[in-house]
C-alpha cells in the first residue's frame, strides 16, 4: 500500500491544475485516471507530425489563473496564434453564413433591450431571445450556443455561460499550444514531484482515522491524508456515498450530457467545403464540429464532430460526416468521450451548499460543475480548493 501526500482522482486539467499547486505548495501528488491518457477535455489526437483537437481547442488571454499556470510550467513561449476563419451554420439548405439566417428586422427591434438587461437569474433562452429576438435564438443564437456547450443550451444559466474576466496584455487574445491544448497537462506531468497513474479506475474509497484509503479496480490501494476528486459529479457521489453521504447527496442532482466525438483526417485537396473555424447546427445528430483551420496545414484538414449521446451508430455517423465535408476518404479516425455538466438556475446556491459541507474536510472537490465549463473556471477551482490545505 503506497502513501501519498494527496491522492487526486481525474487527470483532466483540473485535476492536474490541481496536482501543480499542490506540488507547488511541497506536496507530492498521486493523480489517477481511469483512462489511458492524463488530459481529460484536454484531448488532442496526435499522429506523426500532425494534431488536431477532440475536446478543448482554444484559449483566451482572459484566462487569466491558466494564463500563470502556463509560466509556472514554461509553457507560455509555446503558445501560437490561431489563423483568423469564420464561423458558419448548417441548416437543412446546406452551410450558411450565420448573418445570412438573421432576421434583421427582429434583431433591429430586440437589440435595445441589451441596455440594461441583467443575466442574474436568466436562462439563456430568456435572456438572449429578448436581445435578438426569439425566432434568431431559436435558428441561429441557440444553436451557437449549443455548440459551444455541446447540448441544448436553452435551460442553462445566462451568467455562467460567458463572463467578463480581465484581460492580460501580455498574451494573445486567442491561443493554443504548439501540439495541442493537451501540451498543457503533458507539462504539468513533467513535474518530478507529481506522480500519475493512467487506466486504473477508482473503485471505492474509504475515510478512517483521518487517513483516506482509495482502492482501484485491479485491486491497488493508496492512501493519503488528503482527497481531491476531480471527476464529473456523477461518478464523485457514487464514490463519496459510504463516507461523506451528504456530500455526495448534494452532487447526485447534478445534471451532465455525455458528447460523443469523431475525429477525422482527410487529404486537404480532398475536401469540399472551404476553411471553416467551427460548423454549428440547427437540426442534426451533432451539436457542431471544430476543424483544424485555425492552424493550417500544407497536406491535411481534421474536423472533430461532436455528436449528440446516442445519436446514429459509427457507421451513420461517419456516413454524416462525409457528406458535410465532402469525402469519405478518412486518412486517420478517433473518437472521444467527454461529459459536460448540465447547469441550472439555482445552481450557485447548490455549489455554496456543497462548499460549506467541504468547508473544514481534507476532501476537495473540483472540475467544470462548480463556477462554469470554461477553462479558466477549472483552473481558478483548483486553485482555490488547494489554498484549503494550507
């Protein structure tokens, strides 16, 4: 039985977010994943000289906690600058101009309201069918945003969708990683004082004499006398349910939606439709695909299609694909699975709740259900979570 300082379950950037301030702080972290890779959303499929995103593809200076998260790992002089293409929409006539599918007339009489509109305790179908009317949030706006979150955003709080943050000067506006968003936790990983173990899934845990034990399915057990759990809420209830029950009964009603992602490859000359940022849709067995434009390549194009859970078998979905791109000559293909949480109104009563139980434990809990989904809101949670162990 191995002892640990801190025992982190999810490597995700959360949870490796996390690993770095502990580490940072004289801890030496254990992150497990049930996976075979640490990373999470953080999920680039690399193959020879060529990436392309499956999960989280791109970063803001806004960012402002990740943005030093990025120089405590020397990762800030590998940020690159994404080329400038736009953004379009798919309807049942094909790809459009998002501008196109407006109605202007509607958006010249709800504009106005914006003055003084407050997103506190709006959804983001009340809030932003008042500002652009309610037949462009339904055809254009909403599916946008669905796209973004990778679910139908209708229910989900106004003011924990986008936020106004700080910029930092010193970064670019919008960036990634050279060789992809998971070149952060990669790096993070690098650290000596941060131990990772990948493919072995949590089966239980258990809390006595102020000391937690955490058993994996293959029958490995680590202790430490600090947890962190920086998994989806669904899978940290049903581990907490034996020794922290209120605490777990406070995570269960939480909503998420699984996304399934397939990533493809093609020759560039290959593909039928021009350089494209992102592909959102209105009525589709996808919610949207990202492509690899923004950072252009002599040979190929990848395009990673996030598809509702469920939602047409592989071979449907692959048919889907090369009619909206155009072939269905895949030089290479992945898939991904990620779960996003579903937020609701009242959710930051729920997460003050949830805190309060913690307030005083050696268990943290972080991920993307507690501020917002962003990236930044990640970080800025495991950062705070570890200035509880001091």
């Amino acid at each position: 039985m191995s002892q640990h300082d801190v025992i982190i379950i999810g490597g995700g950037i959360s949870g490796m977010s996390l690993a770095h301030y502990c580490a940072k702080a004289g801890m030496k972290p254990l992150v497990v994943d049930k996976n075979g890779q640490m990373g999470g959303t953080f999920n680039t499929c690399r193959t020879d000289n060529f990436w392309f995103e499956l999960g989280a593809h791109t970063c803001y200076n806004s960012y402002g906690t990740l943005v030093d998260l990025l120089r405590d790992t020397g990762s800030l002089d590998k940020i690159t600058k994404p080329d400038s293409v736009g953004y379009k929409l798919i309807t049942k006539d094909g790809i459009k101009s998002i501008m196109s599918q407006m109605s202007f007339p509607e958006l010249v009489f709800s504009l106005p309201r914006m003055f003084g509109a407050k997103m506190a305790g709006e959804t983001v179908e009340s809030y932003y069918s008042k500002i652009f009317g309610k037949r462009n949030f339904a055809q254009v706006i909403g599916p946008m945003f669905n796209a973004v979150i990778c679910q139908k955003s209708n229910e989900f709080p106004a003011d924990m969708l986008f936020k106004k943050r700080p910029r930092r000067k010193d970064v670019l506006k919008k960036f990634s990683l050279q060789g992809g968003l998971q070149s952060i936790t990669d790096a993070i990983a690098t650290d000596p004082a941060i131990e990772t173990l990948t493919g072995k899934e949590v089966q239980a845990i258990e809390f006595a004499g102020d000391v937690f034990t955490v058993t994996t399915t293959d029958g490995g057990t680590f202790q430490a006398k600090y947890l962190a759990l920086a998994t989806p809420s669904e899978p940290a209830a049903k581990l907490l349910q034996h020794s922290f029950p209120e605490v777990a009964q406070k995570l269960a009603p939480l909503q998420s939606e699984k996304v399934e992602t397939l990533g493809v490859v093609v020759k560039k000359e290959e593909v039928k439709i021009g350089p494209i940022a992102a592909l959102a849709a209105t009525d589709e067995i996808f919610y949207s695909f990202v492509s690899r434009d923004t950072f252009p390549d002599p040979l190929y194009r990848a395009f990673a299609f996030h598809f509702k859970a469920s939602a047409g078998g592989r071979e449907t979905r692959l048919q889907r694909i090369a009619e909206v791109i155009g072939t269905g000559n895949f030089e290479h293909i992945a898939s991904a699975e990620h779960v996003i949480p579903s937020l609701r109104l009242g959710h930051k009563e729920k997460i003050e709740e949830l805190d309060a139980l913690l307030a005083g434990t050696p268990l943290l809990l972080t991920g993307n259900y507690f501020s917002g989904i962003a990236i930044e809101d990640c970080v800025a949670r495991s950062l705070q979570e570890s200035k509880r162990l001091k």
